[in-house]
C-alpha cells in the first residue's frame, strides 16, 4: 500500500458517503455552533439519576449545559427543571451541587421561590406592584422535564419531539433492569476530556477498538464466538443497542469475582450491554453494575463527560465494596479501561484538531455484529439529519 | 529499637519516592502483607462518601504487572510532595496512624506539569519490628477532576 501526497490524503475515500465522516465534523467552529443550536438545544439529554433526588425539594444542579439548570423533585413526587438563575438580576440561584430546599431565596435581592417555579416573595413589592411587575411574572424558567426507568432527561426545546416517541423501544431492555428492584447512584465523577464530543460518543460505539484493552485481551472478549454473537441493533433517532455479550470473568484470576454478586434484575453477573442512546448518553451493564455516560460538548475540542455507576440500593455494606470493586476495575478513574479510552479520544482530538486527519472511516460490515460500524453510521445518519448537513461533507448543507 | 517521628515521615518520604520513581517492587516492600490501598473521595453531587479503587497485595501486584501493557504516553511522570500534618499512636499496639497532605504533579514527556491531585493520606505503619511498614493507605482526594484518569496509585 502506497503512501500518499496531499491531494490523494484528502480526496474523500472512495466509499458511500455514508460510510466516512468528513474531519470538519469533529473541529470546525461553524459546524459546533449548529450542533449545539440544532441537536444539543433540542434532544432529550440526561439529567440525573431519580435516585440523586430521593425526597421532596431535593435538588441537584447542572453547571455544565448551555445554561445552568436546576433539577428539583417537588412536593407531587415529579421532577422538573428549571434554568437555575433568578429571574430578577440574573444571579445562579442554587450554588451547591445538591441538596433539600421547600423554597429557593435568592442570595442577592432575595426574591423566594418554590419548587413549582413560582416567585413566592418579592422584598417591598410595592415598588414593583406600582410598575406592574406582577409576582406571577417572576416564576423561573421551565424546562421540558420526563423520566423513564428512573432515569431523569431534560429538553431545552420549547416544542420538544414528543418523549415517548424520541425513546421508542430503545430503552425497554432496561425497564427490569431499571426498575424491578430499586437501584441507585453510588459513583460519579466529571472528566474535562481535550477531544470533540463526538469522539468520546464514538469510543462507547466503536467496538472495533476493544483490541486496544489489555483486560479485554486477557479476557475472553474477543474470541470469534463472542464476537460474533454480539449483535448490534438500531433504533430510530439514532439510538443504539449493542447486545448478547457474556463475559468469562473467570479468565482472569485477578479479576473481581462475580459468582457472590447479586446480578442486576434481568441480567446475569456476566452479560453485557451497551446502549448509546443519541445524542450524548450511553448506559451500558457488567451484569451486577450499570455505568451511565453522558457528554457535554464545551468547545469543538473539548468536552465534559460525567460517568455514574449504578448498583442494587439495598445491598449490605459488604455486597456494595464488591460492587464498587466490580464497577472500578474497568470504569472508575483509575481503572484498567476508562483512562485508555479517554487516552484514545484525546489522541484522536489531536489528529483533527491540527488538520492531520481527513476522514473517519466507518465503513466496517460485518452483518451488523459487535465491530460493524453499523452503529457509527446509525449515529451519523441522525447527526446529518439534524443538523442539515452530511457528516461525510458538513460543510455543504442539505438542499 | 523503637520507631520515633522523624523515622516515620522519612519512611513515608520513601514510600512517596519509590512511587514517584515507579520502583514498584520496592514501594510493595514497604508494606505488610496485609497492605490495604484505598483511594476515596465526597461527593457533593451525590452527597455521599465514594471508594474509587481498593487493591490488597495482590491486586496492586496485578496492577504493576500489567503496567508495561496500559496504554498511556511513555515518560509521564506523577510526583508526590507531603507533608505530615499528624502522628499519633494508633489503638492497635505497634501501629501509628499518620495523616499527610499530598499534592500529585504529572509530568508529561514535553516537560509539561500540571497539578493532578490534592488531598490527603491517611496512612497506618506498623512500626512494632523497629522497620516501618505500610498497613493502610486511604487517599482521600480533594480533588475530583483527574482528566482521563491514572493507572498508578496516586
């Protein structure tokens, strides 16, 4: 194989254009704008967990989005989502991260507010009742707020696509999962990752990568049988399910055991998922733990990405250090996979970023099972649609 | 011969260096075998105390060994300055119960330091042969952006 000149290196790859994507979709400021406009200010995105908000008034913030929000369960058991700045002179209402409040006061003029969003109190409102500034044109600014399995998405967009319809089936592998024994969060860390948003979604469906892990190499990963058992499947909107794993945890003799491990309801300790679900979520199972991905594009190369691990609430104090052992290895900060993962979005970041890349190529075919593209193209085939434009030349918009 | 304070924050000066020189044979031993390493951290998100790695002996033995095979950027370095802010004689005869402040600076190849992580150890040494050893080590982190995360103990 030739190496190649300039004009070979960035004629696009002679293969259908859904297939590959252009490296202007990872790095060009025009095309991150209309992303955050077009996808981001209008999807249903991940908010939490309903576990971090177990009681009446708890809430929890959101520094992170476009505009800082704020996510409170209120009296009637329903979480909304508010932007958490007070309407009056623009101060963030709730500073910490979370906690229980029945009414908000603002710090600065302390106008008070309750959890419906309602502007309760106004200090001498007389002066405001001479202007007309009614009370009732103080409430917060809501934000389309729905739950499904316990997990809580929020929607930016005033007139959102409906929400039963943006998650379909997509998630119904989870409901038992989800829902048959209460669950809760037991992990959560933030990485500012120095990669477009793209590539850490990527990196949850690029499967093809896993010859990158040592802990997948000395498992079983990556046997013919397991890989081609897997399945990928596609969901509309661009959700995805990557399915039929199951992992020989006994290959490793280091490996945390699973037997004594109670599984998640519905899985077995060894099975396996992965959900990416469009734009920026992934859930995914090791069978008695379940991690939650969710990434917040800041600029076009950089991006947040909050993880979370899930475990059974009523477990005993010594099932959970298990748990948490099991979430660890592969998934916590300083585990064997997360850091190479991250490791890898970053080094790819580099290649676009600087105008070294051209093209992603997507193009794997393998009857949809685990290292198919299939689940790039899927993402991608959304992402043009939204955003007007073809991933494999985003710099023309759609007729 | 009995195992004063200055020998203790010189053997926890040890332990520092031969972390930071990656000399992880020798790091292991300093420590008894029943060396528990802990890495944990609050989280005001969840309000709830969070484990985010646990390694007996065996473990961490698995973890150096696998080292060589991580991928990561040869010549990243991580130092660990501390300082001992508290030494008292533990319950359990022989051992002493040391807290220290660290600050992890990584190093990468182009010579580039950033602050990694601060927070605390909360060490106990047995000191009862007259050679300190590591019984227990909980890093407790302050800090909670670690970027993409670390295959070394802090």
């Amino acid at each position: 194989m030739p190496s190649r000149n300039r004009e070979t290196w960035e004629r696009p790859p002679d293969l259908p254009e859904t297939h590959y994507v252009d490296a202007a979709a990872y790095a060009n400021p025009d095309i991150f704008a209309d992303e955050m406009s077009r996808i981001l200010a209008r999807s249903w995105r991940f908010g939490c967990h309903e576990s971090e908000l177990p009681d009446a008034f708890d809430f929890r913030t959101i520094d992170h989005a476009e505009v800082p929000l704020v996510m409170i369960r209120g009296e009637d058991g329903r979480i909304r989502t508010f932007y958490n700045v007070c309407p009056h002179r623009g101060a963030k209402l709730f500073n910490d991260l979370s906690g229980n409040a029945r009414l908000k006061t603002c710090f600065f003029h302390h106008w008070t507010f309750d959890w419906k969003g309602d502007c309760v109190s106004r200090p001498r409102p007389k002066a405001y009742d001479d202007m007309n500034l009614r009370a009732e044109d103080c409430g917060l600014r809501e934000v389309h707020t729905d739950t499904l399995y316990g997990l809580v998405f929020f929607n930016l967009d005033d007139r959102p696509i409906p929400f039963a319809d943006y998650f379909g089936d997509a998630l119904a592998s989870f409901e038992r999962t989800l829902t048959e024994e209460p669950v809760e969060v037991f992990h959560y860390h933030q990485a500012v990752v120095q990669a477009n948003w793209k590539q850490w979604v990527e990196s949850n469906m690029d499967h093809y990568h896993e010859w990158m892990h040592v802990m997948l190499r000395r498992t079983n990963v990556l046997t013919e049988e397991t890989l081609f058992k897997r399945r990928v499947e596609l969901y509309p909107y661009g959700h995805i399910m990557f399915r039929g794993m199951q992992i020989d945890y006994q290959d490793e003799a280091t490996v945390v055991p699973r037997e004594q491990s109670k599984a998640l309801p519905g899985l077995t300790a060894e099975t396996f998922h992965s959900t990416p679900i469009f734009p920026n979520t992934v859930l995914m199972t090791r069978g008695t733990v379940m991690r939650i991905d969710t990434t917040t594009p800041l600029t076009p190369d950089t991006s947040l990405v909050e993880f979370r691990g899930l475990g059974l609430k009523n477990d005993s104090e010594e099932d959970r250090i298990v748990r948490i052992r099991q979430h660890n290895e592969f998934w916590g900060p300083m585990s064997h996979n997360l850091p190479e993962d991250l490791f890898a979005a970053e080094q790819c970041a580099k290649g676009y970023r600087t105008g070294g890349a051209a093209y992603g190529i997507i193009c794997r075919e393998e009857n949809m099972s685990a290292q198919d593209d299939g689940g790039m193209r899927h993402f991608y085939a959304e992402w043009s649609k939204w955003m007007g434009r073809p991933a494999s030349d985003p710099r023309t918009k759609a007729a | 011969m009995a195992v004063g304070n200055e020998d203790i924050r010189d053997f926890l000066n040890r332990v520092a260096d031969a972390l930071d020189r990656e000399a992880w044979d020798e790091f292991l031993s300093m420590c008894a075998p029943e060396f528990e390493y802990r890495v944990t951290a609050y989280s005001y998100e969840l309000d709830k105390e969070m484990v985010w790695l646990i390694h007996d002996m065996d473990g961490l033995r698995y973890l150096f060994d696998v080292l060589p095979e991580q991928l990561g950027r040869k010549g990243t370095r991580m130092l660990r300055q501390i300082s001992v802010t508290d030494i008292s004689r533990g319950e359990a005869k022989g051992h002493v119960d040391v807290t220290s402040k660290v600050i992890a600076v990584r190093t990468s190849p182009e010579g580039v330091s950033e602050l990694f992580a601060a927070g605390r150890y909360l060490d106990v040494v047995d000191v009862a042969g007259g050679t300190p050893r590591m019984i227990k080590r909980e890093t407790r982190l302050d800090t909670r952006e670690l970027g993409i995360g670390s295959h070394v103990p802090i």
